[in-house]
C-alpha cells in the first residue's frame, strides 16, 4: 500500500473489514502471506489469552495492578505487523500485544511482579521500557528519533499513547518538535474512548484526535483500531513516511486508532461506575478477534481443527511464560542497582546497611508483617 492512503481528511475513518469480517475495501487489505494473516490473528489471540491469564494471577495475588488490553488486540498487533524488526517501540502500559508480535520475552511478566528486571528484557526486541506517567514517553520517542535521523538510520520510533495523554502537555510538546524537526516518528493514539473515567468526549472539544497533527505541520489519519488489516496497511503508509523510504525528507504522522477497552482501566479500577453495560456491548459487537477469525474462515485459511491446535500452541507457550516467571528468584539487593548510572557513596551505604540486616535477622524475619 502506497502512502495515498494517509491523505484523507481527519474524519475519514479508514477500514479495511467490517464487523463480520467481510472486506470493504480489496485495496486496504495488506499484501500479507497467507501464513502471516495466520500468525497475525495467533498472536492477537495470544494476547486475548495472555490478558486473561494475567488477570487471573492478580485476582489470585500471584502478580502486582495490571493493565487489560482486551478490545485492542487489532490495533497493537496490527500495527507492529507493519513495523521492521529494527524500528523501535515506546509504549504506555497497555499494550501488551505489540510485545507478543515481537515475541513476548519471558521476563516481561518479571514486571508486573514487582521486578524491574522485566523492563530491560525489553531491549531485546527493541522496545523501550514500559512507562506508567501519562504521555511523559513522548519526548523521548521523538528524542530517540531525530537522534536516528542524524545518524542516517532508516528507523522510526512508534510511540503509543492513549486518548487521555493527548490532554497532556509532553503529547503537545513531542508533536510540535516532531513537525518542527521532521522526525521519523509514528505518533500512534488508542482512543479507547474512555481515560480511566473521563469519556473521549470530555478530553478535548476537537472533532477527531487525528486533526490535531494538523496544528504541527503534518498528516493524522484515523482508522479503525478494532480491524487489524486497515491498522496494519495505515502504519505501514506511516512507516514509509515516517523514515522517507520514497525518498523524499522523513515526516511525523498521527494515528488515530479508534477502537474500545473492554475491561477496567486497571485490576484497582471498577468501570461499572461509569459506564453502561449497554454501550460495552455494543462495542464488543465489533471484537477484533471475531473480526479476523471470520476473515480467515472466509479465507478458508481457519478452521475448528486448526483452532484447536493454535489454543493448545497458546496455553503451553503461556504456561512456561508464566513457570518462567515464578520459579525467577528476586535478589533484594537489586533495589540498588541502577538508581544511578554508577552507584554513590549513600548508596554504597544504604546497600551494607540493608545485607547488615539481612545477615543479623534473616530474610524471613524482615518479611515478617509485625
């Protein structure tokens, strides 16, 4: 797909497959092998799963507050489909399904248990750490890209970030700089309609969240975030864009992928407060797990038989995810590594003082609540 597909109006919303999974438009659909719509639709089913079993751990306190992605599986998968290998990923907290499409190290889960650890696994695939303070990620991901346009690397950043940071002050920042400086940067916004229990509505007066980009000098789009296939063909566009691959200088753009967060904000939050049952359901009409599934049967690509096989694949792969994760021993001592780049003489002292406890009281005792 050429990048003709980026120049529509703001509130042209882009789709590729409607809610049944028959096709709108033959020209958004992404010339993907058929085992690569396969592996597309595995790993959005992986990470449906993998949402489910984390919440489970949590309920069972086995693992720390955790972010449900459920209802955009299609645009994180998606989108990093659409990536290379080497074009790097700033996320929020959210999506956990772009890590999965690129292979979901173990030491991801080590995070959410506590362990920090989880956060520099991420390296590995090209993924910067997991930010929790709204939108302050930005900056960095338009840093990292203009420093990747000096240097001459065909790279983008791709940061993700939801509707809610869009009211933050780092969102308006990064964008301007990034228009200003022609940065390789794919600014990619899940509007998942709600910020924690502030509405879409109540963020912003603007129309769309896409026209925004417009103030800073480039294009926003908006696509269906619930169609894996429309997502995957607009960030591709954006991609070629984003680092100048016709040639041409590299250009920010904006997405914005509409799409819905079927589950609370967090595991600490209770979404019934302040939202309808009626308007949950009625998004969940348009799942992208169903969506692609009736795809692929269409495509006589799926069947039950295969299915089966994919979930059997899924649970054994989760499962020594998770063992993995369990059986990982934490050193407490680890509380001093990396506060600063070389550890200080107050470190240094709080670090003996702490093993001096350890080795007068034993570990069990300092456990101990009283």
């Amino acid at each position: 797909m050429t990048q003709d597909v980026l120049n529509r109006a703001p509130d042209d919303r882009i789709q590729a497959l409607d809610s049944d999974g028959e096709i709108v438009d033959p020209d958004l659909i992404p010339d993907l092998s058929d085992a690569e719509l396969v592996s597309m639709y595995r790993d959005m089913r992986f990470a449906r799963r993998f949402d489910e079993r984390m919440i489970s751990l949590q309920r069972q306190g086995r693992l720390g507050t955790y972010s449900s992605l459920a209802g955009q599986e299609g645009a994180q998968v998606g989108s990093t489909y659409a990536l290379a290998d080497e074009d790097t990923i700033f996320y929020q907290y959210r999506e956990h399904g772009s890590l999965v499409a690129r292979g979901l190290p173990w030491e991801y889960v080590l995070y959410w248990m506590g362990h920090e650890g989880g956060n520099a696994a991420l390296g590995d695939v090209n993924v910067f750490p997991l930010n929790i303070s709204i939108g302050a990620h930005l900056p960095h991901a338009v840093g990292w890209s203009w420093a990747a346009k000096k240097k001459g690397d065909e790279r983008a950043g791709v940061v993700h970030f939801g509707d809610g940071a869009t009211s933050e002050g780092d969102f308006h920042e990064a964008m301007n700089f990034a228009g200003v400086f022609e940065t390789p940067t794919v600014f990619f916004c899940n509007n998942n309609q709600w910020a924690i229990s502030v509405p879409r509505e109540r963020q912003t007066a603007s129309e769309t969240l896409a026209q925004k980009a417009d103030a800073y000098g480039f294009d926003g789009v908006q696509v269906d975030g619930m169609d894996p296939l429309a997502t995957h063909t607009v960030t591709e566009a954006a991609r070629e864009r984003a680092v100048g691959a016709d040639g041409s200088e590299p250009e920010p753009v904006f997405i914005e992928a509409v799409q819905y967060r079927f589950g609370a904000h967090t595991t600490a939050d209770d979404p019934d407060v302040y939202r309808d049952d009626a308007e949950v359901e009625a998004w969940r009409e348009r799942d992208p797990l169903d969506r692609m599934e009736a795809f692929l049967r269409n495509c006589n690509l799926l069947d039950d038989r295969k299915l089966d096989v994919m979930d059997d694949t899924i649970d054994e792969r989760l499962g020594e995810i998770i063992d993995n994760a369990e059986s990982h021993a934490a050193e407490p001592t680890d509380l001093f590594v990396d506060v600063y780049a070389e550890s200080t003489p107050n470190i240094d002292e709080q670090r003996e003082y702490f093993e001096a406890l350890r080795e007068r009281h034993g570990d069990d005792a300092l456990l101990e609540s009283e």
